[in-house]
C-alpha cells in the first residue's frame, strides 16, 4: 500500500491468481522457465496449518489456467507434450508434481480451482462497483469494461496476499480518477456492420490499442449487443495491448460510459484527440500480425483467452466430416464448463474424430514456447497470443476461423478473410 501511494484498503469480491508450483528444492534449474514469482509466496501459507484463503462468502477466489490438464499429463499430442519434425517437449515430471502438490494444497485452503481465463463467465461474475483482483490481463478489461467492477492487471504477487487477507490496497484502477477516458476511438459503420469472426474483434481489440496509445479510449458506433465471444475477444487483447486494462464502450448500460460526458467525468475537453478505426485498419492487423516466412502451418491454436462454448461449436460445425492433416497439431483450448459441455453435446467428438485435441485447464502463454523450434510456424485467432509468444523465433499466421480449419486440414495457411 506504501509502494503506491495508498490510502487506505478496500474489500475484494473476486481475486483470481495462477496455482503455485510447490517444490522442496527453490533452485531447481526449470523452475525459473514456469514461475512468475508467485510459488515462494505462497510457500509460507502452504506450512501455516490449517490456513484459509478469505471467507468465500465475501472473497471468491479463483485460480487461473497454467500448466497442463492434470489427468492427461502423459498423454502425447497436447502442448505440454508434443514433438515435431526431430524435435519434441515435455513438461517435466519433476514441475508437474510441484504443480500438482500447489494444486492440492491451494484446493484445502478454499481456493476455487477453476483454472480458467473466463472464471468470470462461468464461476463468479462481479458486480458493478465491486473491487477484484486479477492477475488474468483479459478478466481485468472485460471486468473494467463490460461488468463496471474494478481491477486492475495484478502481479501474481499482489494477488497471493489478496486471497488470504481478502484486501486490496486502493490504487490504479480501483480509483474514479483513473478509470476517465482520455482519447476518443471512433468505429466507422462499415467496421460496426462486419465484425463477425472471433478474430475480427481480436483484430478490432488490437486496433482499438494502438489508436489509444495507452490511453484508455471512449468507444463509439460499436455494435449494440455484442456476445460474449465478442466481448472477450475485444477486451481480452485491447489488454494485452494497454496499460489499463479499459475500454468505455459509449452508449452501454454502464453509468461510467452510458455517454461520452459520463466516461470523461462531466465534460468532455474541447481538443480531445479523436481517431477513426476503419475497415482498413483491422485489415491492416491481420497482415501485421502475420509473421510467418512461408504458409506452412505446423501448429494451429485457438483458445487464449478460453473459448466460449459458442467458439467450440464453431470449430466443430466447419471441422466436421473432415481430417487434421498428420503434419499439423490442432489444439483447442477452453475452460472447464465449456469443455464438459462440448463433451455432452458431442462437439469434442468431432474434434477428436477429426484428430484435433480438446482440453481444459492450461493456458498456452504459460508453456516455453521460446524452447520450441524456430522452424515452427504457429496460427491462431489470439492476438494475445502472438503478443506473449511472438517474439521467440517462430513464425506466426494470424486468421479467421474457418481460415484456421483449412489451414489444419492443408497444412498450408491461406486467408481469405478480407
């Protein structure tokens, strides 16, 4: 609270955190590859006895993806063990069991183990108003901007102390002065009318960033109802690319942005800067985003964040009756409800059936993409992915759906989107 200037604490209603790896040895060589800081810490409350996390009757704490889907560690063809050409990885057994044990350890102290980017679709959905604590970028924005509650991007640090004091100290985006909007973003109707494709509003999300230029923007003429895929896919990478995690998406039920006077606090200034996004912009994003020296495709990945149900049952609709090309890894990511959904409903079948792999619980941003071969080229629909992993030496295509699939079936990227 000191460090920033802190006034005073306020009370949390959701905090949601990564799960620690729990090792005996601290200076394990992998160790340092997949922890963020947070697994020291939370060390001290694993040998306090009997510990608790805040009473989830007022705090509801929440753990984000990691690592790997514990119960198919040794299953081959996933992220977290995969090879390729005369390369391959392997999480090793030795993080994995600290990962279990952290797991099991932070299940006894009344964390929820939802190890899911949307925990604040499917497990616990703030109010208005209310203070959280995310250590999630994507539920900090789509909180901030969709839900009206407030967070800011916190450190796995900042958010271990959280769980089990249940307090926040007040500062960033927890305060009325710093949530105003401070630059104008304005969609043109052509750019209202054809956002269709979750990469469309990844595209848009991204777009959005860069007109604001770290600054949090009022957003006008965008869609009135936007879905949950949209919602998600737009404040999950206006995240990744800003320093506050906000948007004011002007004309929504929210007090902060029901009007542009609303999101500047009363008036707005007279030589407000004002940008205008065009279809030619999220055009633009898509070519930016593609790296790649070549079309081949070894690794298609759809899910950062999680896929929404509605996403799955677009990936399975196109993928249906069709093969994976045996050159090429498909790997559909999503959150636990969504996944037992897609399993009752018969979407992973054909998933499966078509020799994609889908699975739950883990995050792609945490795996070391960075040890994994240059000569790998990556497509996806996730602008936050390329944002975590496109600077390692891999090259990248950046698409639509159904782009996607084709490119899983060729094993060669084409797009055909704009």
């Amino acid at each position: 609270g000191k460090a920033v200037g802190a006034e005073e604490m306020v009370p949390l209603s959701f905090v949601l955190n990564v799960c620690p790896i729990e090792m005996k040895d601290r200076s394990h060589p992998d160790l340092s590859t997949f922890d963020m800081g947070h697994s020291p810490l939370y060390d001290k409350f694993i040998e306090i006895k009997d510990a608790r996390v805040a009473d989830e009757s007022k705090t509801i704490c929440l753990n984000d993806p990691y690592l790997v889907q514990i119960d198919k560690y040794e299953d081959e063809g996933y992220p977290w063990n995969f090879s390729w050409g005369d390369g391959s990885y392997k999480l090793p057994k030795d993080i994995y069991d600290g990962y279990v044990r952290g797991h099991d350890a932070l299940k006894e102290h009344g964390w929820i183990m939802s190890q899911s980017c949307n925990s604040h679709l499917t497990t616990r959905t703030p109010r208005y108003g209310e203070f959280c604590a995310s250590s999630e970028s994507s539920v900090a924005a789509y909180l901030n901007t969709f839900v009206g509650a407030r967070s800011n991007r916190e450190s796995t640090v900042n958010t271990v102390y959280a769980g089990y004091t249940g307090y926040l100290p007040k500062y960033g985006m927890l305060l009325n002065e710093n949530r105003l909007a401070k630059v104008i973003v304005e969609l043109t109707d052509e750019v209202k009318e054809k956002m269709t494709d979750p990469a469309d509003w990844a595209a848009l999300g991204a777009v959005i960033a860069e007109k604001g230029n770290n600054r949090i923007p009022a957003v006008v003429n965008m869609p009135p109802l936007l879905s949950p895929t949209a919602g998600k896919c737009l404040s999950g990478c206006v995240s990744a690319g800003m320093n506050d995690p906000m948007l004011h998406i002007i004309g929504s039920a929210l007090p902060e942005s029901r009007t542009l006077e609303a999101a500047f606090g009363g008036k707005v200034p007279v030589n407000v800067e004002k940008h205008i996004v065009t279809l030619d912009d999220v055009r633009e994003y898509y070519r930016k985003l593609d790296s790649a020296k070549s079309d081949k495709v070894d690794i298609v990945v759809f899910g950062c964040p999680h896929l929404t149900y509605h996403e799955i049952r677009q990936i399975a609709g196109l993928i249906k009756g069709r093969k994976v090309s045996p050159n090429v890894h498909m790997w559909v990511q999503t959150d636990t409800p969504s996944y037992h959904m897609a399993r009752d409903n018969g979407e992973a079948k054909l998933i499966e059936d078509a020799g994609g792999k889908i699975y739950h619980s883990t995050c792609m941003g945490m795996n070391p993409v960075r040890t994994w071969s240059h000569d790998l080229n990556i497509a996806t629909n996730s602008f936050k992915y390329v944002k975590l992993g496109g600077g390692f030496g891999q090259g990248w295509h950046f698409g639509a759906v159904p782009d996607l699939i084709d490119a899983a079936m060729t094993g060669r990227f084409v797009s055909t989107r704009w």
